[in-house]
C-alpha cells in the first residue's frame, strides 16, 4: 500500500510514499509549502484517506 499527499488547496499531489513517515519529514522537503501553488503546509491539520487492494 502507498501514501498519498496531497495539497487541500489546489489537489496537486506533493509526495507518494511507500512506506509510512512522519508527515513533517514530507513536508519540510519543500520549505514547509506546497511546490505548485506555495500553500503553507501544517503537519497539524490534514486529513488522511487510505485505500488499498
């Protein structure tokens, strides 16, 4: 199973993880924003949707 993350605001996926890690290590890779619209990233507030077959 992978890992999506993905932008609330403008749905561009940041990064695809195969194994699960702290969402602050994801985010600091790009200076704590979103590299395609430069929405501030919070580790404090995302949502999780996990699917897998």
């Amino acid at each position: 199973m992978s890992v999506e993350v993905v932008c609330g605001k403008c749905g561009e996926r940041i990064a695809l993880m195969k194994m699960l890690k702290p969402l602050r290590d994801v985010t600091s890779k790009h200076g704590g924003r979103c590299p395609h619209c430069g929405q501030r990233l919070s580790p404090s507030e995302f949502s999780l949707d996990a699917a897998g077959a």
